[in-house]
C-alpha cells in the first residue's frame, strides 16, 4: 500500500491520462480477494495493466475531486476543494463543524448540487462509476423506528446491483447475512432497527455497505457514538477492506485517533487545508490553520477532538442539507 | 344479534347499502396502504393539505365544463391536488417558510377559493350545482355502481404502481440518501408516490369529503403501525384498517336516518386507532404500563429472594428459613415483602418452614446467585 501512496503528491493534479491506465487496480490484488467482475468486465483494454501489479503503477488514483465548490445561496460551504486519494488507501477528512466534510461526501455522491468542479471515481466521472461506489451515511440521517428488521436494512444495499422491479432473491439475503457476519451482528438479523444501540446501528450501516461490494467507500462519521468495541470492530474492518484493496473516505472527528486509523488525511475548513500521508500533513501547523489555532491537538490529552463553532449556514434552504447533523 | 344479522343481510341484499359498503371499502383499501407510505414519510399532514386543496379543482371544473361525472369531478380535484403539492414543494425550497406552514397557507388559500366559488354557485342557482356540497362532507350515500367503479379502477392502478415499485419506494422512505447514492431518481420517485397518495386522495372525496378524507390516509397507517414491525405487513394491516372502517361507517349509517356516511367512517377508523394505541403488544399504552408494572415486582422479587440469601448465608446452610418480619427489615417497603414472597412460593424459588419462615429452594439458590 505504501509503494502507492508515497509515490503520489496530493498537491499537484495529474491529468486523467495517467489514472485512465491504472484504474483497474483492484485486480492487481486478485491475490488477497476475487477481482470484482464489473470493474474487469467493461474495461478490458486495460488486462495488462493489471498485470503490472501495484508497485509498477503507483499512480492509482481510486477518488479525483477536483475544484469541486458547493455554495448555499451566496455563501460557499466548500471552495474549490481538491482531494486525490490513491487506491488501497484509508483517508479521515478532519475539520471543524462546519468544515463542509458532509456536504463534501454529498457532493461527491451527486446528492447535492455542486457549483463547480468534478468527481472521478478510478479516471471516470461519479456518474458512470456508481456502481463503484458505497455510501455510509451518518446514522442520524434516518428514522430507525422505520417498521424493519436489521436483514432488510443490509439487504437495501444489494438495491443498486438489483435494477429496477426486480425483486430481493433469497441469494440477496445470503449476501446481506455474510455482510452481518463481518460485522458481528449475524444474532441481529431478524431484530427491528428501533432496538439497536448506537453501535449496532452503525454497524447495520457498514453491513449495508459492504453488501454494495463497493471499490470505494464514502463514510460519514460511523464513529460517532459508538463505544470501544464497536469502534476497534470499525477500525478492524476499514484495515480488511484497505487489505481486499479498496479505498476509503472517512469523515472523522477524534484527531487523537487520525495517526492510528488511517494512511492519509485531507484537513477541511471550507477549503482544503491540507492533504496527504498522515505522517506528512498532519502537523500542529496544519492543524491551527484548520481549526483556528485554539488548541494543541496533538498533546496526548484525554479530551476529544475539541470543536470549533464555525457559524452553520443560516438560510432556511441550508437547513436540511446542513453539513452537520 | 338480530340487528347484526339484519345489517348482513341488507349487506348482500341492499343495493344502495351494498354499493356504499363496496365504495367505502374501496377508499379505505387504497387510502390506507398509501397513507401508510405518507405516514412513514412524514407526510401524513400533506394528505390533510391535498384533500382541502382539492375542493377549488371540483368546483371549478364543474363551473367551466357544467359536467357533474365523477370522473371529470375526479380530474379537477386531482389536478388542484397536485398544483397544491407542487405549491407546497415550490414555497418550502424558494422561500424560508417551512414545510409545515406552507401546508398550512396552501391548506387555507386554496380551500378558501373552494368554498368561496361553492357557495356562489349555490347562490347563482346554476343548474344542476346540488350535489356538488356533498364533496365537502361526502355523501356517500349519492355513490352509484359506476362511481365505485371508476373508484376501484384508478385505485387498483395506484396499488399495481405501488407493488410494482415497492423496493424503491421502500428505499425512498427509510434512506432517500443512500437510495440516490444507489442511483436511483429519487425526486422521480417521490413525485410518483405523492401522485399515489393523490388518487388515494381524490377517489374518497365523494364518499368523505375533503375536511375528513386527511383522517383515512393518517388513522389506519398510524394504528397499523402500533400492531407490527414490518413494513409489507403494516401496509396491508393498514388496509385492512381502513377497509373495515369503511364498511363499519356504511353499516352503522344505514342503521337509522340521517346518519352521514363519512363522519361515521372516519368515527370507525378513529375508534380503531383508540384501540390499537392503548392495546397494541409492545407499543400499546396499556400494554407498555402492564410491562413496567412486570418488570417492577420482578426486580422487587428478585430483591427479596437476595435478602432471603444474604441471611442465610449467616448460618451453616443456605436453606435456612427466615421469617418475613426478617426480610422486611431490609425493604424499604414491608409490605410489599409478602406479596413478592407468594410469587417466590408459586416459582417454588422459596418455601414455607413451620408456618411462618421461609426458606430458599434449590433453585432458588441457584437464581439467587445469579442477581448477586
């Protein structure tokens, strides 16, 4: 994983000549999972450069947001906003509340309109890699009294690969069971959502996602709320899905656990502040500059990640897609 | 029982009475599986803002086009029902008004409109205008067989809508997010289920009229919602909820004169509701009070068989009997010391020694070990 990350600069912009060869990376680690059929199956031409293996291209861009700027009316929540993340990698977007890092995934996921700038998933715009893609959303965004069990949940995200008036086969559900078991819920199955805990909920989050057998995966804080054994759970997963080579984005609030948990960061205040290894731009300076230089966050204090107040976007229409909770 | 018998028997042989029952069933079958959606949409008050909406539409068409159909009343009422949604959506994105008060404008503005033009029209002695008040309490009674029919038609079309997207509509309710990361047209989506929710809507207006017909898409969902966790089954019980309300508020009209049909249906329906929000296991009010008072006296006994435990364990062996003025001592509440030992007594956790002492049983160790 290091040959392909220390090998990338985040800060310049490759052109997407360079990610077109390489997008296939995955299957470079045919060795540790199947490669999954639909990212080979409309991309042939590119067979040899799987071949090649890892260490030949480490250029492997999995996630290209470029420019990418989101305003609420007058007011810019994200501005022109780069983030490149190389396949195989797990990266924590950090930032105050009101940084723009929900509004940022949900950009990216198309679920709100961007004023500028583009999304690339392995070279290819969002649009035409979304079957690449799976999505965690923040477990307050639904109501978890919804009248179903924890299978049916897991089962949703079988949905994208089912099409349209196709109905759940029992082959869906085996897949949404074995996706329970990764996440040690598999005695939840049949419980209603409203009788999880916090963790169980997320954790009925992250089975849903890994039922979509996505490349890359968009998370918006799946540790939040979630006690210690859940969390080592989550960290012991992101660590399997980085191994299966799969790349994830993790919107992350505890800077302490930044070091531990991931490869890479991309600290966010509206613009980006900085991003890249965690060993390279993770620093006090960089931090000050995201956070408004109250704290030294990298003491080892016991404390959480202190919370800055940036004012939340005020008029009515922000309200419902307020980057946080 | 004679009277109940009578009611069955006009049922099958009454043919008003039969059509009233069939027309009313109609509404409730399709109203409450939509309004089932609606509820768990939070939307249930969208469907009390399209049911007034839709009384300009009726009028309105009426006085332009001077047919009196069903079909054609349907079809003005659906089209202000969806300009009124439209409104709904168009005021709570361009302005800062939210949802709820934009409900309400829409609500008030375009029933006003309705009822301005319906008594104008009564005052104008239009030809052929009388029925047209029925649309703001229903008169259910005015149903033919061909209205139940056309009723039946564009609802069974509704329901078809609704199996056939299930999955998704299922996805739109729980996660509209997740389900557009999916790739599915959410926006597309909602616009369809509201239309749904529109027919649904549009169709009970003759029979309940546009003040009650909000209380067939709210009640049935809400009191199927108290009887089961799963979605398909709380979308049919809904069904079935509002179906019956239906068919009761026909029966109970035709049992004296001068009974309106709708008042009477959305009585039936909110009667279910009572019910179901006092009684229903594991979300009933009643039920969650019969729970408490449960796991109360079980801690209580369980507090005792410990105490019980406790003293025993001063002595050489753990079967040795104390008296219940012993345990009291250690109760806040002596009292309720005996009543807990009866329980212990009939789980055989404890028995009676020489009368007035009691002692642990075996397994009555066994269970006190396990809460020490």
């Amino acid at each position: 994983m290091n040959a392909a990350t220390n090998s990338t600069n985040t800060t310049s912009k490759t052109t997407n000549k360079t990610t077109e060869v390489t997008r296939d990376q995955p299957s470079a680690l045919a060795g540790v999972t199947p490669p999954p059929t639909h990212v080979t199956a409309h991309d042939t031409a590119h067979d040899t450069a799987q071949a090649i293996g890892n260490d030949t291209v480490p250029d492997a861009r999995a996630i290209e947001v470029t420019d990418l700027t989101v305003a609420y009316g007058e007011r810019p929540v994200l501005w022109d906003v780069d983030v490149h993340v190389p396949q195989g990698t797990l990266m924590a977007i950090v930032g105050p509340n009101g940084a723009g890092k929900t509004t940022l995934i949900k950009a990216m996921l198309g679920l709100i309109p961007v004023a500028a700038g583009q999304v690339l998933i392995y070279g290819q715009p969002y649009s035409e890699q979304r079957h690449l893609v799976g999505y965690v959303p923040q477990r307050g965004s639904v109501d978890w009294d919804f009248p179903t069990s924890v299978l049916d949940v897991v089962t949703m995200g079988r949905y994208g690969a089912l099409g349209w008036l196709r109905r759940v086969r029992n082959s869906d559900r085996e897949l949404a069971m074995q996706a329970l078991y990764k996440v040690g819920m598999q005695d939840f199955a049949d419980r209603q959502i409203s009788q999880l805990s916090g963790g169980q909920q997320q954790r009925t989050f992250l089975a849903r996602a890994l039922v979509q057998d996505a490349q890359v995966y968009l998370m918006d804080e799946p540790f939040q709320g979630v006690d210690a054994t859940t969390e080592r759970a989550i960290v012991q997963l992101l660590k399997e899905l980085r191994a299966a080579g799969k790349t994830v984005l993790v919107v992350h609030h505890d800077l302490q656990t930044v070091p531990e948990y991931f490869d890479w960061v991309t600290l966010l205040n509206v613009r980006r502040i900085a991003g890249g290894p965690v060993d390279e731009v993770f620093t006090d300076e960089n931090l000050r500059l995201t956070y408004g230089g109250r704290v030294n966050f990298l003491t080892r204090s016991p404390q959480p990640a202190p919370e800055t107040d940036v004012p939340a976007p005020h008029n009515v229409a922000s309200d419902k897609t307020a980057p946080e909770r | 029982m004679n009277t109940i018998a009578e009611l069955f028997n006009a049922l099958l042989f009454d043919y008003t009475l039969r059509t009233v029952a069939m027309g009313a069933a109609v509404l409730g079958i399709v109203a409450g599986a939509l309004g089932a959606f609606a509820m768990l949409r939070r939307q249930s008050l969208l469907g009390d803002a399209m049911s007034h909406a839709a009384l300009p539409g009726v009028v309105l068409i009426f006085i332009l086009t001077g047919v009196k159909s069903p079909i054609v009343l349907m079809l003005g009422a659906a089209i202000a029902c969806g300009a009124g949604v439209l409104l709904i959506i168009a005021i709570t994105r361009h302005t800062r008004i939210k949802e709820d008060a934009s409900m309400g404008i829409i609500l008030s503005v375009f029933f006003g409109f309705g009822l301005m033009w319906l008594t104008w029209l009564q005052r104008s002695g239009t030809a052929g205008q009388a029925g047209l008040n029925s649309f703001l309490f229903g008169q259910a009674a005015t149903l033919l067989v061909a209205d139940v029919i056309v009723m039946a038609a564009f609802g069974g079309v509704a329901l078809l809508v609704m199996v056939i997207f299930w999955k998704e509509f299922k996805l739109l309710s729980f996660d509209r997010d997740f389900g557009a990361g999916l790739g599915y047209p959410m926006q597309g989506l909602d616009i369809l289920i509201t239309m749904l929710l529109v027919v649904a809507i549009v169709i009970g207006l003759q029979a309940v009229g546009v003040v009650l017909m909000s209380a067939m898409v709210v009640a049935p969902a809400v009191a199927a919602r108290q009887w089961t966790n799963r979605l398909e089954h709380m979308v049919a019980l809904s069904s079935v909820f509002g179906a019956l309300a239906g068919v009761s508020g026909a029966l109970i009209s035709s049992l004296a004169r001068g009974l309106s049909t709708g008042p009477l249906i959305v009585l039936c329906i909110s009667a279910i509701v009572v019910f179901s929000l006092a009684f229903a296991p594991n979300r009933g009010l009643v039920w969650n009070a019969i729970q408490r008072r449960r796991r109360r006296h079980q801690f209580r006994d369980d507090r005792v068989l410990v105490s019980l435990y406790h003293m025993a364990q001063q002595h050489d062996t753990l079967s040795h009997p104390h008296s219940a003025r012993a345990v009291q001592t250690m109760h806040m509440r002596p009292a309720e010391v005996h009543s807990s030992l009866q329980t212990l007594a009939r789980r055989n956790l404890v028995e009676p020694v020489n009368g007035n002492q009691w002692a642990l049983t075996p397994a009555g160790i066994a269970e006190a070990e396990k809460h020490l």
